[in-house]
C-alpha cells in the first residue's frame, strides 16, 4: 500500500494530476485500446467515469505515462504497469461507484468485460463482494448453469475470484442424469472442464470439483485424451501431482464412493478403471497449470512414501475387486487392464509379498477358470516384472536380495504353470497378446533354429491332430488369428 502511494504520488508530480486520473481510468481494464478502433474502449471508459475528459488530453496522457514507464504499449493496446499499482488504481477508482461501475460493466462487450474482471480478480475480494452478487443474482451472468455456460469467460474467471459461489453453481450438474450429461455439446463440455480444473486446485473446493468433472468425464469414451475431462480427471488422483491438495484417503474415498448415482454405475466403475491404470502407470504424467486468480493454488496434503505406497496398493485391490464384478462390461475392461496394473505396481514400489500374492491368485482364476483373464497379457507381464528385477538384482542389499530371490523363483514357477496348462489356456498364451518371450530362439526336433512361438504352434497343432475334440467351438476365432 505504502509503495502504491509513493508511486501515485511521482505520477502526479512527474506528469500532473490529468496524467495521474488517466491512468486509474486505464487502470480499470486489465488492457486497454487505446489505437485505432480500439479507442473506442477509452472513450466508454470516460463516458462512465471521467465524462469531462478531452479525448486529445488523455492521448497527451497516455503519451507522457508511457514515457514515465507506467503505461506498457502492446500494438492497439495499454497496460498499466506494475501489477499491484494498477490493482491499487483500480480499487481506489471503485470506491463509492457502484453503480457507475455496472453501468461500465453493461456497456462492454463480452471481450472487455473479460478484461474488467480479470482486473477484479487482483482486488480484496471482499471490497468487491457486491459485484459477484449481482453477478450470481436471479437476473446476473450467471444466474444459472446454462446462462453461465454461455459466458464462458466470465464463468471461468468466477471460478478464479469467487471458488465457493462457481462451485455451488456447478453442482447443479449433479441433478442431472446421464442422458442429460450426454446432450452436453463439446463446447459446453470444454467450458465446464476449465472452470473445474481451477476449483480443484483450491482446498475448500477440491473435494466437491473433483466430483462433477468425474460425472462429465462419465459420458466421455474411454479412450479420451490427456486433455479430455477423462485425462484430467485422471491425473489428479496421481499421487505426487503438486497441484491438487486433497489427501490420498479422500482420493481413494472419491473413487469408492462411485457412482453417485443408479443411472451410470457401468460408466462410474469403467471411469474408476482408467483412473487406476493412470495412476499404477509409472510412465504416466500429469500437467500442471497457470491460475488466473489473486490467490496462488492450494499446495499438496503432507504424505510419506509410506502413504503413497498404501494408496496404490489400496487402488490395486480396487481393481481386484472390479475384475470379479458381476457387471460383464466392468468385469471385462479391469480383467484387461489388471495383469498390466500387476506389473506396473510392482515396478513403482518394492512390495514382493503384495505382487507374488496378486499374480497367484490371478494364476489360479486362470488355470482353475474360475474367471477368465488374457493369458498372453498376463504371461507378458510376469515377463517383465521378472526382467526388471533380474535387471536390478545386484542393486539390492543381501536381505533386500533374499526377498528378490525368492520373487524371481515365485514368477518362473508361475510361467511354468501356464506353460504345462491345458490346451485352451496354452492356446491363448500363444496366439493373444505378442510378448518378448514368443520371439525367443528354440531348436525343433532336428536341432534347427526355430521361434518360440512357431515351435509352440507345432505343438499345439499337433495336439489338436491327435486329439480333435480339444479344439472347442469358442476356440476357433483364436486359432484362425495363430495361423
């Protein structure tokens, strides 16, 4: 405050108190057209607030402030430099104008009301607290979802100044049914994604954003991108994203507690699938973004490794129990993903016991068909748990090793059970998903070179030969992809 005034104060004995009125009227937008037909902006700034002024005057004005270094010229366009004294101008320019103020507001375009706005966010908020109710008010911008939608910018700035007004807003979402989410067009989509992402990244808004980008992000395909309400909404339950300050244990909970409704139970359980496969991916990323408000975003909750490793265990033995679902689409989609999630668990946290007890079981499921997994997804993944720590196993202290060891004996032990299975089971090892191992080299019968896969195809095609009703009805879409 003190600098503000030392700095009004050379304004005024540099360039004159004129000089010094022009600029908090410049103030008021966070730029202003000041060329061309861009001047226009500077003369409805005069109409509401400095009606007296010659316009030949204020170019004089704009000229010397320039030259002083208070005003930045950007082609058509004036900004009021520093920041915080163009803030100071601003709230000293307000005071006691109200309704001057909402006259100026109403005769903007949507443009520059943007740019008024985006000037109020760096302003107490609770000197300005009467704008955001007439904004919010019955008759105001954003009286209702679909209005405030529509004004989008202004929307999105709502959420950067006013979090608990634009989240209770939003929530109004979560009356609707799916098929009134899925009417939402891309562009109304888009509009509710940004303005969420802002909430998220404030602690007293967190919880209640997190949610509602969950139900848009419910009506989404499966394969959305990065960018995409499902991307997003994913990226926030990595554990180590900087940007979002809820605890692991409310994440977890969120996830639990899908759906929230009867209506998109599928739809919550396969988005709860893609959040897992995020979060246990240990190539996986996240962005990270620009706030637009006066308030720097909420930092992350305090956790130890401890905590993290909890929380990906706990998100496993979601996907565990999502693979047994008695929903077919839900049970197929984490059926798929799981022995991948195994893996990548294993990979991102030393936890032997945890990944051994995880691929028996799913073993068992497999060879005893108690629920049926993609065997080649599975062989691969034992492969490559195997691979990684054999890799690494001179890293490891002598009792670290001792519990390696017996991992790297548990996975060749657990290979070899699928490799002596019966036919079905061999049969989809060998002609679903490619793993490294079908490119190994093997010697046939005749001591020549031959590739794994290929030797195992003779085998197997051999014991359909000397066996014919081995080859069930629902194996022979398999076999005509192996040959």
């Amino acid at each position: 405050m003190q600098i503000a005034k030392a700095l009004e104060q050379e304004v005024q004995e540099q360039a004159g108190i004129t000089a010094l009125e022009v600029l908090k009227l410049l103030s008021l937008l966070e730029y202003v057209g000041i060329k061309g037909k861009a001047f226009t902006e500077v003369k409805t700034l005069c109409k509401w607030f400095r009606s007296n002024f010659h316009l030949d005057e204020v170019s004089r004005a704009i000229q010397s402030l320039t030259e002083l270094g208070f005003l930045q010229i950007r082609g058509m366009y004036a900004e009021v430099t520093p920041p915080l004294f163009a803030n100071h101008l601003a709230a000293s320019m307000l005071k006691g104008k109200r309704s001057e103020f909402l006259a100026l507001f109403a005769d903007l375009d949507r443009e520059e009301r943007s740019k008024l706005i985006r000037r109020l966010q760096g302003l107490d908020s609770e000197k300005i607290a009467w704008f955001w109710n007439e904004i919010f008010s019955p008759n105001g911008l954003l009286r209702d979802l679909p209005t405030a939608i529509s004004n989008r910018e202004i929307f999105y700035l709502a959420a950067c100044a006013n979090p608990p007004r634009t989240i209770g807003l939003i929530e109004q979402i979560m009356t609707t049914n799916l098929e009134e989410r899925k009417s939402l067009q891309y562009s109304e989509r888009d509009a509710l994604v940004s303005t969420l992402e802002e909430l998220i990244f404030h602690e007293g808004t967190s919880l209640r954003a997190l949610l509602c980008l969950g139900l848009i992000a419910e009506i989404e395909p499966t394969n959305a991108s990065n960018n995409s309400a499902t991307g997003r909404f994913c990226q926030c339950f990595r554990p180590l994203h900087s940007q979002v300050p809820l605890p692991l244990q409310c994440r977890l909970d969120l996830l639990k507690r899908l759906p929230l409704s009867n209506q998109s139970i599928v739809e919550s359980r396969l988005l709860v699938i893609e959040v897992i496969k995020v979060t246990l991916n240990r190539w996986g990323y996240h962005f990270l973004r620009e706030g637009r408000g006066n308030k720097p975003s909420d930092p992350m909750p305090h956790m130890t490794w401890g905590d993290v490793w909890n929380y990906q265990e706990n998100l496993l033995q979601l996907l565990i129990e999502l693979a047994q679902s008695n929903q077919s689409q839900v049970a197929e989609a984490a059926r798929q993903s799981l022995p991948r999630a195994i893996a990548e668990f294993s990979v991102l946290q030393f936890s032997p016991q945890t990944t051994i007890s995880a691929f028996q079981m799913v073993i068992d499921w497999v060879i005893n068909q108690k629920i049926s997994l993609p065997v080649s997804k599975l062989a691969d993944s034992l492969h490559s748990v195997y691979d990684f720590y054999k890799k690494e196993e001179n890293k490891f202290g002598s009792d670290t090793s001792i519990e390696v060891e017996k991992l790297l004996e548990t996975i060749n032990t657990l290979l070899e059970s699928l490799n002596k299975a019966e036919f079905a089971i061999r049969l989809k090892r060998w002609a679903g998903h490619w793993t490294d191992n079908h490119g190994d080299d093997e010697l046939d019968e005749h001591g020549n070179s031959i590739l794994r896969d290929e030797r195992e195809a003779q085998i197997l095609a051999q014991e359909v030969i000397n066996k014919p009703s081995i080859l069930t009805h629902d194996l022979i879409p398999i076999l005509r992809t192996f040959f």
